[in-house]
C-alpha cells in the first residue's frame, strides 16, 4: 500500500470514528435526558447525604447497605456533590472510565500485535461504543448513580486487569492498575470476581511463568472478597434474600436462562455490527485449540454465575448483574470480526448501512427502558 491509499484509509479511519461518537454521544444525551434520581439514590441521600460527615456514611452503609465496600467508596463521594449534578457527573464520569480502560486494552493488545499500532484511537471508540450498546441493561448499568459503580466501574475495572494480564513484563504502572483493579472488584461486584477468577486462571494457563503474579492476585482477591462477604450489612442482606427468596433452585436455573439467553443474542448481535467498521484493523490470530480454550472458559463462566444467581436469588437475577458475563461475550465477538477479510472494503461505504442500522437497534433496545422513566399522571382516587 502505498503512502496516499495509507492516508486515504487513516482519514477514512477518522471519519467513521468521529461519526460514530458523533451519533452516540446524540444517542447517549437523548436517552440521558430522560433519567431521573431513583428511590435507591433518595435512600442514599436521606441516610448519607453531605450534611453529615464521610466516615460516618460509610460506617453507616457497611452496617446497613451492603458489603460493596470499592463501590461505595466511590458512590458515596460522588453523593457528596450537589443533588443536580449527581446524575450527570455518574454517567460522564463511567463514559470516561470506560473509554480509558477500553484504550488500555487496546493499546496492549497493540504492544502484543494483535491490533495495528495506528488505529489505536478508531478502535478504542468503536470498543467503547460496542461495550455500552450491548449491555444486558444499558441505563442501569451506566447511567444509574446507585449501580453504575458497581457494574459499570466494575467492567472497567475488567477490562483493565485484562490489559495487565495480556502483557508479558509488567511494570510498576501495571502493578498499580492490577492490584487496585482487584481490590475494586473483589468490593464491588459478584460477578465481576468470577469472570476475574476466570482471567486469572486462563493468564496462568497460557503463560506458568506467571504463577507468582497470579498467585499474589489471588490472594488479595479472597481478601477484598472476604471483606465483602462477610460485612454486617452483607450478612444480614444475604440472609433477608434467603428468606424471600420466591422459586425452587432448578426453577430459578430455568428462569435466568430465559432472560439471559434472548438479550445475549440481540446484545452479540449489536456488538458485531458495533465492531464491523474496525475489523480489517484487527488482527487476532486465532487457532482451533484458543477457540476451544476461549469457547470453554466461556461455557464455564456462564455455568457458574447461572448456578451461582439460581442458588442465591432462587428466581431471575436483575439483567444489570450480567454485564461482566456480557463483557466476556464481546471476546467471541471479536474473533469473529477479525476473521473477516475487509481489505477491499470501504469503510466510509460501509458506515452508512451500518450507522443506520445501528441506530434503529439502540432505539428499539432502550425504547423500554426510556418509557419506564417517564412520569404518567396519577388517576384521583375513586370516592
């Protein structure tokens, strides 16, 4: 290729990457706008609102709220700010997290040859965009103060772990990014630990020399997960979903597969036409025996947070709890693009069908969603 057609394809590059965070960033404020506090956040604000001081809101939701200590950490400073500017500064807030590890990612995937080292900035948005468009729960998951720090910040928190765990030497930066990422995990999201416990036994197994690394990873997984478990507001929350829980175990195996499987679909679905655009910059060598590796751990992770959702909840769990699962479905995705020969392809050709395509999903995705927010009036009671 010679140097014109390069910049021709860089520019096109820009192009579809600017259009398509041009028509997300319209679909994010227009689906945005329609958000409003929940009872969770007034709760929230009621009992740890900024008139009383920090540590004694955290004292008070570790006894009370839940064992999330990470999470909320997090939420209860950003409570701190002005009530008209919690929600706005939550959803930017997670934008920004995710779109920095989403570019972690990438970049070491770049420094492992799997991605060309000068479409770093195209890939990046489009990975980003393919994250928030095939959630389980796109609203809750980033746009709902009381859960985004949990499932949002916790899929972050994933995807940079898994920037680490893809390198061969780490440095003091990446010691940082593993360790806190853990740490957040591990007080955070349920979920979120199995998928980690996953990627830390699948680092293990592609390199052994990584046992030290893995071995210190885990242990300060099983402390943080600890410290979550075993919180007094998590042993009496533990409990009260015992109690209330409304099905048999094999019931509950059936209803959260009936959820799960039709949104996983529709979720890959929207990921794969998400991602079209970027595949001839992809460059993820695959064999039979990765895809059977990657098909597996797949298979397991599924397995076990199915089993592990049925055994505690006893019914369908809040589709908003699957979205580290869902960030896992995205690898098989990815696969898949990069298997595609596009080199003939012209990306800003392609765009149109795909742009438009993409938009009438969004839409239909989060029409339930938006309408669920809106105020109806409220009928007079009948004399």
């Amino acid at each position: 290729m010679d140097t014109r057609s390069r910049e021709k394809e860089k520019a096109e590059s820009l192009a579809i990457s600017l259009l398509s965070g041009l028509l997300f960033a319209i679909l994010f404020v227009v689906v945005f706008r329609n958000q409003m506090l929940k009872s969770d956040d007034f709760w929230v604000l009621k009992y740890c609102g900024s008139s009383n001081s920090f540590s004694k809101n955290f004292d008070f939701w570790w006894h009370n709220t839940n064992g999330r200590f990470a999470s909320a950490f997090i939420q209860l400073l950003f409570f701190r700010l002005p009530v008209q500017f919690i929600l706005i500064a939550s959803a930017i807030s997670t934008l920004l997290v995710t779109g920095f590890a989403s570019f972690s990612l990438i970049s070491a995937a770049s420094a492992q040859k799997l991605i060309q080292h000068n479409r770093l900035i195209p890939t990046t948005v489009f990975l980003t965009i393919a994250i928030y468009l095939s959630s389980p729960a796109p609203v809750d998951v980033f746009l709902w103060p009381s859960a985004v720090f949990v499932h949002g910040w916790s899929a972050a928190a994933l995807l940079l772990i898994a920037s680490v765990l893809i390198r061969s030497n780490w440095k003091i930066l990446h010691w940082i990014i593993a360790i806190v990422s853990t740490i957040f995990i591990g007080g955070s999201s349920e979920t979120a630990e199995v998928i980690l416990v996953l990627l830390i036994m699948l680092a293990f197994l592609k390199n052994s020399k990584l046992l030290l690394k893995m071995s210190i990873l885990s242990a300060i997984l099983l402390f943080a997960t600890a410290l979550h478990y075993y919180a007094p507001a998590s042993l009496n929350r533990s409990q009260i979903l015992i109690d209330s829980a409304p099905g048999s175990y094999l019931n509950a195996i059936f209803a959260s597969a009936k959820q799960n499987i039709p949104v996983a679909v529709v979720s890959s679905a929207i990921a794969f036409i998400a991602l079209l655009p970027i595949a001839k910059f992809i460059k993820f060598k695959t064999t039979k025996k990765t895809n059977i590796l990657i098909g597996r751990s797949i298979l397991a992770a599924v397995i076990v947070y199915t089993l592990a959702v049925a055994w505690i909840m006893k019914d369908s769990e809040p589709l908003r709890a699957a979205q580290p699962v869902f960030l896992l479905l995205l690898v098989p995705t990815i696969v898949a693009i990069s298997q595609i020969n596009s080199t003939k392809w012209s990306i800003v050709k392609l765009s149109i069908p795909i742009l438009v395509l993409l938009t009438a999903l969004i839409v239909l995705f989060s029409y339930p969603e938006v309408i669920s927010t809106v105020q109806f009036p409220q009928l007079p009671p009948t004399p």
